[in-house]
C-alpha cells in the first residue's frame, strides 16, 4: 500500500488498514472527531501497522490516556520490522512529543530530509505556535516553505498555514509598528520579524479560502 501524501509504501498487507490509517491523519491534521477510532479500527484488521500505533500512542499521550505506554511499546516491536521510512517517521515524531525542546533542532532536520510527512510537521509547528517565542510565527512560516512543492495544494497544508499566517496578522495588527489603515508591509525594515509575512504563501492560503 502507498501513502497518499508521501507516496511511500506502508508496511502492511491490508489495504482497509491503510485506508483507516490515512483517514485518521485526515482527522488529526483537521483537527476532527474519530480519529482514534479509524486508527483502532486499522489497528484491529492489521495489529502490527507501525505508523498507526505510532499515531494512537500520540494521541493517548496527549489525553493522559493509561494505555499510552504500551501503544508506544507495540509501536516501538512494530517499527523494527518496518521500512526505513517509517522507522524515521516513529523516531522523529516520539522525540517531538516526549522532549519537543530538547528534540527541536533534530526534529527540523527531519523534516529537511522528510518534506512530505505533514504529521510531524503539523506537531512541530503547532509547538512553536505555543511555545516558539517572539519569532516563533516566522519560524512556522519558514518550515512551511519547505514542505514538499507537491503537497502546496494540500488542504491539511493550506489549513496549516492559514492557521499561521492568521496568527501573523493578529500580531502584526497588535503591533504598534502597523499603520493606522491596518495594511501589512512585507519589509523586514518597517516592523519586526514575526509581522513579515511570505506573499507567495499567504495569496495561496488566501486563493484556497476563497476559492
């Protein structure tokens, strides 16, 4: 089975597994009901499919759930005989949410060489959207030129970025650097870092939102 977004094999011989698996990273990146319960539901046509026990250990952790710890175990048995791809995708995602700053600079890495993988990447920026610092909204703006070109009119991609560049006009409309008409610069000169914004992908967001 081929992974839609990456276009890479997945280790499993079910085709409604990966199909379950991929709808459920539809409703994680849309940030949408069910999405433990398409990956339960992989899990039980194929038990050992590695990136959907990666994916429901994510999601146990983040609900303090009690059988995190051993979704993280069967994942960890699973990925020993996955391929190298999702060996990497495990590691880099497992890093991002059990130490996010000290996995920071790895992570980053990961994606240069991952462009594709919008799981990480959506959890990457959405910690620097919480966490990043003053310049954390340049940042989620760099890491989103990088994706894949290929995946630049994907909507989980798009609803990224428009989440990040409507957290730039917030700030930039907040600034005391904006003008009076509420219009945005897009020099670096005329107002901090974090308030320029990359014409090239907010008209994309913008064109998708519109239609």
């Amino acid at each position: 089975m081929i992974d839609a977004r990456t276009g890479k094999s997945l280790t499993t011989d079910s085709p409604d597994a990966a199909e379950q698996y991929q709808l459920a990273v539809d409703r994680i990146l849309g940030s949408e009901t069910g999405a433990a319960e398409a990956l339960d539901r992989a899990l039980t046509l194929d038990c050992n499919l590695a990136l959907a026990l990666a994916a429901r250990y994510m999601l146990a952790k983040d609900g303090n759930s009690a059988d995190a710890d051993l979704f993280r175990e069967r994942a960890l048995r699973a990925a020993d005989v996955a391929l190298p791809w999702e060996r990497a995708h495990i590691s880099a995602l497992f890093a991002l949410l059990e130490d996010p700053y000290t996995n920071l600079v790895a992570t980053e890495t990961y994606i240069a060489a991952s462009p594709s993988d919008l799981l990480v990447i959506s959890q990457l920026c959405g910690y620097l959207i919480f966490y990043g610092g003053t310049r954390k909204l340049q940042h989620v703006l760099s890491i989103m030129e990088s994706v894949d070109p290929s995946l630049h009119d994907d909507w989980a991609y798009l609803a990224r970025l428009g989440f990040a560049a409507s957290e730039a006009v917030v700030v930039c409309l907040s600034s005391e650097h904006c003008s009076s008409d509420h219009s945005l610069s897009t020099s670096s000169t005329a107002m901090p870092m974090y308030c320029t914004i990359r014409v090239s992908l907010t008209s994309r967001w913008i064109c998708w939102v519109t239609g």
